[in-house]
C-alpha cells in the first residue's frame, strides 16, 4: 500500500499536497456544494453550541470506509481524529455492521439480559486490570462518571472529590465542577464538595519546574489542597491517566502510583477516567497499564462502543456492593447496556482483541510518534511533542522560550489547509491531538505526516504567526 487516495476540498492551489489523488472531483470553487447547502439548513433549525471543528469545516460526511471519510460531494479524509477517539475499528468494519445488523433484526430495547451483554461482560472482565470484576453499562461519559462518583461516595459514606487542572469529565451538572478549565465560567453555582489542584503537564508545570529534579511536587501540593481545602471528607480522586481534552498530555511515571498511595491515605477512593485512554487507545488495551496502578473504579466509553453510544463503570465486587449505590435501580439507567450497545461493545472487543489492535495501536503509533517529533525538530512552532500509542499530542507555540500558545486564528488556518490537502485532524487549537482509528496503518500515518509537513510548511512561509 502506498497510501490512500484524498481528494482536495477547496479552490485548486499552486501548493498541491504529495499525496492529493483524483482531483478530478468537486471542490469548494464549484458553484455548488450540496455539503454547504446541508450545512446552512441545518444551521436553520439546529441549536448553537455545536462543535468548533463542525463549525469551522462545513463538513457533510457521506459515509466512512477503514480510515477514510467521503462527503457528499465526494472529496475524502484521512481521518487523524476517530470522532474524537472514538471509532476505534475503523469505519464500516464488515463484522461491526453484520452484528448491529443481526441485533436489528432481533430486539433493541429492554431493561433485560441479552446473551450479547453477557458475552461483553464476561469478555471485559477477563480483560481488565486486578480485582475490578463487575460493570454497570450507561450511555455517556458525563453520566458514566456521574455514576462512579456516586459510586465512590457510596463506599466511602463521604462526599468530596478532587480532580485535576486540565481535566475534563464532562459538561452535566454534577462533573462540571470537575472540569479544570474555563469551560464552567458562568455556569455556577457548581456542585459543592469540589476541589482542583495541578495535573503533572511537565511541559507547562504549574510550579515552573523540571522533571525529574522537581520531585514531582505536583503531588506535595495536592496533599496539601486536600488538607487546606476539603473538609476532611475525601471520597475520590478522578484523573485521566492521559489528559486527552488537555492535548494528550503523558504524566511522569510516579505521578498515578502517587496519587494511588495518596488516595489510599486519605481513604479514598481512586477512579481513573479511561473515556479517551481505553480499549487500546494507548498501546494498552487500558491507559493506566502503562503505570502500574489498578484503580478503585474505571470509567470507560467513547472507543468501546466503535461509534455507538456506550459508558460504562468498572469496579470490585467489594465496592460494587456499597449502598445506597447497589440498591435496586439506583446504578440503573433507561439506555444503558441496551442490546444494541452491548452487543456494539461487545463485537468492538472482540474486534480490538482479535485483530491485535492493541499491538497495532502500540507499533503504528510509536512510529507516527517519532515523524511528529521529526516534524518538531523542522518547525519552531512546535514545543512540544507527546503521546502513547495512537494518542499523540502536540503544543502549538508563538515562541519555545515562552511557550505561549500558537493564536487560535492561525490554529484554524492549519486545521482548514490541512482539509483542503484530504486530512481531518484536531488540529484547530494549539492543543494539536492525534486520535486516528486503532487500525491505522503506517503508510497512513506517513500520508497524514506528509499532509501535515506541507501545512506547517505554509505556516512557516506565508502566515505571521509570532
């Protein structure tokens, strides 16, 4: 294989990407676009607050196939972003479709077993880390670590939650609060019983410190906001093993056992946000794997279901149990493990294991890691680049020396010039994050760089960025 064929969106332009095939198609200059009459419709009746990237490409897709999204009008994608890291096999995988299909045909609703939510249970619990042997099934992320939450303070009979600068759990009520960004100004009052301390983003240590020789102070000062700024009734820690809203941010090494201990200390519970870190996102089929650590609880979601809308939680017997968590409907939910998610979770499972995506998530992405810092090395406006497996980030600067963040108005030209040569990618913010489908190939992840290589490229020469 030596690539796969995009098709240029947009004006036809002297700069022509390496790896641009049949321009013969439509594009952004022809006097018609179904994709921007779609677009402007349902901009007619559709709330505001859609996402950013929807906003900024106009896109329509028309299918997906492997890791290649078509619009309606024809042009194709190499898609470096897996809806936000969540379709994990790859569009349209024949033995996906065949399942849901057959699913179908069956029943899709109901509060009652399915042999296919026994056979998804049955499989993850062999699959996950220690003693977490029971899951309880929902439909998102918010409501997923809502859930854990509750779970948490069931156990503990106490109420208190930290959680990290950065981090992002989710946009409902009762995780807001938990959300380590500006995202939640002017939303309050939040949820009480809240506290945030620093993530360890080496990069951009909140204390103006190196790794290793900072001893990661990080945890000192988490210790100390627990015992300034709770009340003593510490329920949880909820952390990302990798901070992936943040920009696929790699914690040191010692950072989860530490936070483990601390957890343990205070008599509390550790539950760690796989949303984005889970189902081989990471090179591991579970992010904190890479880390030594089994946590209290787990969350997990977003690639699990390849595309179909399925969270869940993770925990021991022992914690499962507590009250008023384990009563009767109390860890229930309407759409939660219904028998299309399950057997959605339970066909992407058995997908990821048997085609060894895990692996391949692992080898293709340690080599997409290294042309990023190739890539790194030729631009200045790259500080920085991290990732595990195939979460990959990079920090888009004005300055190294600063590190202050690339304008979000060149960030965007990047994201429109890379779709315009056949690349969609997260690259909208000076957060860049890699997240492509888990059966990525090499000869993918080389067209992406080289797609890539061409935008910066453009960047350097034509746009004032400083």
């Amino acid at each position: 294989m030596t690539g796969p064929a995009f098709l240029a969106v947009g004006k036809p332009r002297p700069r022509r990407s390496l790896v641009m095939l049949n321009a013969s198609g439509p594009s952004n200059a022809d006097s018609h676009s179904r994709s921007l009459d779609l677009f402007l419709a349902e901009q007619e009746v559709i709330s505001p607050g859609i996402q950013n990237l929807a906003l900024l490409s106009q896109l329509v897709l028309h299918r997906g196939e492997g890791r290649v999204l078509t619009d309606v009008d024809g042009r194709r994608y190499l898609d470096f972003m897996a809806g936000i890291g969540v379709c994990s096999l790859g569009h349209s995988h024949p033995r996906y479709i065949a399942e849901l299909t057959n699913q179908l045909n069956k029943v899709t609703v109901g509060s009652f077993t399915c042999e296919n939510r026994v056979k998804f249970l049955t499989r993850l619990t062999s699959q996950v880390p220690g003693d977490l042997g029971l899951t309880q099934l929902y439909s998102g992320g918010s409501e997923a670590v809502e859930a854990a939450v509750r779970l948490a303070k069931s156990y503990t009979k106490k109420f208190e939650v930290l959680a990290f600068w950065g981090g992002f759990h989710g946009k409902t009520g009762g995780v807001l609060g938990l959300m380590g960004s500006t995202f939640k100004q002017h939303w309050g009052p939040l949820h009480p019983g809240l506290a945030l301390t620093p993530y360890a983003d080496c990069y951009r240590c909140a204390f103006g410190l190196e790794y290793p020789a900072c001893g990661i102070h990080c945890l000192d000062f988490a210790r100390q906001v627990i015992k300034l700024n709770t009340t003593g009734e510490l329920a949880a820690i909820l952390v990302e093993p990798i901070q992936g809203t943040a920009g696929n941010i790699v914690p040191p090494p010692e950072f989860l056992p530490g936070l483990a201990q601390l957890a343990k200390d205070h008599g509390a519970l550790l539950i760690a946000d796989e949303m984005l870190t889970g189902f081989g996102r990471t090179g591991r089929l579970f992010g904190v794997e890479h880390f030594g650590v089994t946590p209290d609880i787990m969350t997990i979601g977003k690639g699990m279901g390849n595309g179909f809308p399925v969270s869940g939680l993770i925990s021991s017997r022992t914690v499962m149990s507590a009250k008023p968590y384990a009563n009767p409907s109390a860890a229930s939910s309407s759409y939660g493990g219904n028998p299309l998610a399950a057997t959605a979770a339970w066909i992407t499972l058995e997908t990821i294991l048997e085609e060894n995506l895990v692996e391949n998530s692992d080898r293709v992405g340690a080599f997409l890691l290294g042309k990023c810092q190739e890539l790194q090395e030729k631009y200045p406006f790259i500080g920085s680049v991290q990732g595990r497996g195939l979460m990959i980030g990079m920090e888009l600067v004005k300055d190294r020396r600063s590190k202050e963040p690339l304008d979000n108005k060149v960030c965007e030209i990047i994201y429109r010039e890379s779709l315009q040569r056949g690349l969609l990618a997260m690259n909208y913010s000076p957060h860049f994050r890699i997240n492509p489908p888990l059966s990525l190939t090499r000869a993918e992840a080389e067209a992406g760089v080289a797609i890539l290589d061409e935008v910066f490229g453009y960047i350097e020469r034509e746009v004032s960025y400083h």
